[in-house]
C-alpha cells in the first residue's frame, strides 16, 4: 500500500484545520459521584460494605505527582463531583462542544475486573456499576455507548455479558488490562459470550499494574513510558492461545494503549512466528494478520508526530483502518478532534481515522 | 533528515550483495565447555561448590521447545564441547567464514550478574569467568574483544571493573538485563566505573527473566515476542533516573533486543517529558537525545523488512548512527553479514550498520 503526504499550503493547511469531521470518541472515563452512588444497585449485604465498613476502591499507581492538582483537565471538576460524574457537563464540554457523534464510555470500574480474591463483592459491583451506567448515562443520550464492566472470574463475566449484553447501547466488553494474561484458556468463555453478543472486546490499562515486571518504575513518567508494554502482552497472549482462531469475528479495541509500537510488533511476531510456529499449531495465520483483521487502536495520547511519520507508521500496518480517535475526557492529557490529527494527511485518511473505524468496529 | 532507497536493478542487487564489506560482530556467546573451565580461576573454598556439591547454573526460561535438537545453529556441536566453547571451530565458523574484523564476546556469564542472593559466589564466578575470557579466549586472537561480566552487588561489581577494566582487549562491561534495573541510583557507581575506564556498558537479556511481569508467557514464541520490553524498561530506567546527566559521555550498546521499537520509545518517552518533566528535573535534555547520543542496538534477530520500512525507521531514529550488526553465533537464529542488510540501501548505510558505528562505538 502507499499513502501520500498532502504538500499543502499554509492556508490550505488552515482551512483544512477547520474543517468539520464527524467524530466517535473511543475513549470516555464517565464516573461516580462517590460509591454511593452503587448503592441502589447493590443488594443489602453488599451496601453494607460501602455505608457501614468504609470500602474504598484499591489505591491505584504509587506516584503522587501527575499534573499540578491532579489526573484531570483543570475544567472538569463541578461541584460536589469528581470530573467525568456531572452528566450535564460532560454534555456540554464533550459532546457539544466538540460535536461528537458518538462516545464510547469507559468509566473507572476497571477496579473490579483486577480486584484480586473476593470476586464475589467485584461481581456485585460489576453489575452495580453497569446498572449505574444504564440508568444514569446511557438512557440520558442517544450519542452514548457502553462498555459492559466485569469482574475477573470467568464464570461471573459470562453470566454478567448474558445480564446486560442485548442493551442497544452496550457495544464492548471491557476486559481491564491487569497483572494476568487475558488469552490464557479459562478466560475463553468471556470471549465467547461478547462474540455471540455481537460485542467489542476494549482493553485499556487499569492504573493498578506495575506494567513492566517486578516493581514499579520509580516515576509516574516512566511508568507512562512503560505503559503500552501492558498492551503489547495481551496482544501477544491472544495470539499465541488462539483466541482469534476460535473466534474468528472478534474485534478488540485497545484503547489508550498508544499506536506507534504496533508495526514493531506486527513484525516481531511474524517473525517469530515463522521460526517457531510448531509450538503452537493452532495459530493458522501470520501474527500480522490478526492485527489487521482482528485489533482497532485508540489513538489518545498522542505524540507530536509528523503527517510523514504517521504515514509511515501506517503505510508499516498495511492498512488505515487501524486507528480510531479517542479524548480520554477527562483526563488531563485529552485530545480535542479539531486539533490532533496533522491536517497534512488526506481528508479521507482523517474521516476513517475520527469516524469511519470506529463506525465500522461498533457497527454504528 | 532524509534517506534514499537505491532503486537498483535485479543485475546490481545482485553484484551489490556479493560485495565484500568490513564487518564487526557485536553479539557473539562463547562458553565454556563445562563449569569445570572455570576451576582454575577460583579459590578453593569456591571451587569445591563445583566439583564436590555439584553446583549448576540456575536454568534458565521454563520453556522446552525452541527449534529442534536446541537453541543452536545445528553445525556448532563440537566433539564433546557445547556450541561455542571451542575456540577454533568459532575462528573457522564465525571470524574466518564470515570475514569478521572483530567480534565482541558476550559469553553466557550472565547468570552471575542476574543470581539472586549469595552474591559473594556469584562475584567469584564472574570474576573467574573474565580470567577464563582473558585466558583462553582473548589472549590467541586479536579479532576477539571482550565484556567484563559483573556480579549484582554494586560495590563487588566495581572492583571487578577495577581489576580487569584496563586489558586491552575489554571493551564493555555487560549489565545483563534481569528483573531489576540498573538505572536506580544504588548502580550509578558501576556506570561510574565504566564510565571511568573508558569501558562501553553493554546490555544482553538474561534468559532468566519473565520479561512482562507477573508470570511468564505460556510459550517460547510468546516470551521472544515480549524480550524486547526488558530493554525498553532498562533504557527507561536510565533516563529517567539521571544516568546520562551523571555520565554525558557514557555510551550504552543494547545487544538482541530489536531496534524496531526505537523509535515509538523515543517520541513516547518525549510526550511524557514534556507533560511531566517536573518530575524528573535531574533530567536536562529530551529522551530522544540520549537515545541519539548515548545509545546503540544490535541487528540481530533480523526480521524480514523491506529496505524501505527499514529507510522509515532509521529517518525516525534521526541518525544512521544507532545500528550495529551482530550475528548472535552459535544460534539458531544466526543472521550471516552476507545476506542479512536489504542490498537496495546505499552503501555507505550499509557500511555504517555492518562496520563504521561499532567501530566508533568502541573506539576500535
């Protein structure tokens, strides 16, 4: 394939600037107030947790500095409401302001997919959690769509996809990236019952995870470095365990994983492939095609990189419909539609990058 | 920067190909044919570990299937002696065959750096380990060069540096890459030292590392598609923690890693610096500058890539400085300096990859 770099003029470059893309925005962290909020979704045993023994969601990453004040774009917080609770202001600073057409919405939750023992509480507040988004999120806007929060045993995921999974709005499974491999055998079943729901597979990085082995890097920003590498195992365990030769028509969005690794990758594993196939036989294709057929990428954060090196970024995966665009409202390092993509790049290359992947991964 | 894919001609390619270019090989493992080479060189209290309480090496990845018969190319086996232990079938395989100017011997050694515990043993047996190097490898031929294996205790580290950093022949000292890492402070005094005797710091993964956290990856092709994360998180960790404000001048060769992913790590490490650089304010330049001045990355395994993903990468990098070619003798997965370099690059590239930047790399 060959992609070509628009030489345009600085007025063009302008204008092109300004033009109107509709967009999907593939990555939304909605939130709760407080885990009061849980409570109307909770049975009686489980409320007592909140209300009367003080549980609190696990601590996430060891560092205490992020950005002056905290993980979040300065203008998000309301009153009485951490950023990503107020549905109103969403609204207005998310969807309107930058004229979304769709947004995917996160959420937080990801702490009962990692939570470690006690499954049965992470699978009440899976289910909480997703009634929470139901009722407060998902009925209040058409441009809203929901990832289905899980716990990690298997056997309550299954039964929580078959709960919740035929909501129109509910168009992923949301397998949080935590310290185990999400393509080992016994967390088949999950893949099973999203691909027979019709559902997305997102994956994004749960805060609570070392990333790189061993222990934390000593410092948020190179913990951030680190980051895609979480992104980078899964990938690979899916591959090697035959998720996608099972499940032929899965789709898996990684979602604030990055995108500038995945060629590496790709080629990595080809490689590695070809020498050593015979140890796991029921991988029938190159690694690269499953990246391709299978894998959609959020771009979010995104670096300063040139219309050239984008180009060839994607000129290296052998196809453009790789990338779909993401905020990450609202986090401090969101990305505005308007002004992320290098104009350079053809309008076409932009639409399917804002919208056409995304519509095409969600069936929208 | 820009770079140019010669468009030759099938004829050219060809004559191109057969033409002969100075080559060092910068990732060769000799070995000793049983630990019992080692006995000269230790004390006896040490030596007694050996012959009397049947020490072994710890093994290393908990995988059994690599190729058929093993992990080396199969024509390597000498009588009685395991795949580079004899020194006159790698003269005639390696220096002599592929007319190699140097070779720079990485040995096997790495398991004293990477040993947990007991360190004052391991300091022995990296201390034995040179001598044996020195001995019997360096001392009957010219084209050899050597890197000075290290125990983990950083102040047994050091005076080994001290004791054979001056011998002519030894030009790295190889922080071989386990799971901790070498850019938190308590190391410095090692870069120090090397620093000091003008010495490069060679990088190698130690096969006794799971690479992505948490367990290991089921599979050999798994855990080879994930290496490359051990590295990433070294260089991290140097930067980060100041290495290369303390040390300007240091220069760091990351050996069988890859270099695909140099380029994605380079304009991560950059986003996070800008955004979060208060964090770290010991670090004075951009992530990318150290990559560009400080450090350098083996070829080895080669994957197949085209002479124009390749030009993509090395305009990425910024510099046709970074790569060195290295043929990973005696393994299976041996690249040949005759047929590895796509001969549509110019010459002077190739030149570059195969001789120049090792050559100025180590001072040769």
């Amino acid at each position: 394939m060959s992609v070509q770099v628009n030489d345009l003029s600085k007025k063009e470059n302008e204008n092109n600037s300004k033009k109107t893309f509709k967009v999907i925005d593939t990555d939304v962290h909605h939130d709760v107030r407080s885990t009061h909020d849980l409570l109307p979704y909770l049975s009686d045993h489980w409320k007592r947790y909140i209300t009367d023994y003080g549980w609190k969601p696990i601590k996430t990453v060891p560092f205490n500095q992020v950005r002056k004040g905290s993980k979040y774009r300065a203008d998000t917080f309301a009153e009485n409401s951490p950023p990503g609770s107020d549905f109103d202001l969403l609204k207005k600073q998310l969807l309107d302001e930058n004229e979304i057409t769709y947004a995917v919405l996160g959420g937080w939750f990801h702490e009962a997919t990692v939570a470690n023992g006690w499954f049965e509480f992470a699978a009440a507040r899976a289910s909480a959690y997703n009634d929470y988004t139901i009722d407060k999120w998902l009925s209040k806007d058409k441009r809203l769509l929901g990832s289905i929060t899980i716990p990690r045993d298997p056997v309550e995921a299954v039964k929580e996809i078959e709960r919740v999974g035929s909501h129109p709005q509910m168009v992923q499974v949301m397998m949080s990236v935590g310290n185990f491999y999400w393509g080992e055998p016994q967390y088949h079943p999950v893949f099973e019952a999203a691909h027979r729901h019709g559902l997305v597979i997102g994956m994004h990085l749960s805060a609570d995870i070392s990333v790189s082995g061993n222990d934390y890097l000593r410092y948020y920003v190179a913990w951030r470095s680190a980051h895609p590498q979480a992104y980078m195992n899964q990938i690979i365990s899916m591959i090697t365990n035959g998720v996608f030769d099972k499940f032929p028509d899965l789709k898996v969005a990684l979602i604030e994983g990055g995108f500038e690794w995945v060629p590496f990758l790709m080629n990595r594993m080809d490689a590695a492939y070809k020498g050593l196939r015979q140890e796991t036989p029921w991988v029938k294709r190159m690694p690269s095609d499953y990246f391709r057929d299978n894998m959609r990428f959020s771009t979010q954060p995104w670096h300063d990189i040139s219309a050239k090196h984008l180009l060839n970024i994607i000129d290296m995966m052998g196809t453009e419909d790789m990338l779909m665009f993401s905020t990450d409202y609202p986090h401090w390092d969101f990305d505005s539609p308007k002004r992320t993509l290098p104009p350079q790049i053809s309008k076409d290359l932009q639409h399917k990058i804002l919208f056409e992947n995304a519509r095409d991964l969600y069936k929208l």
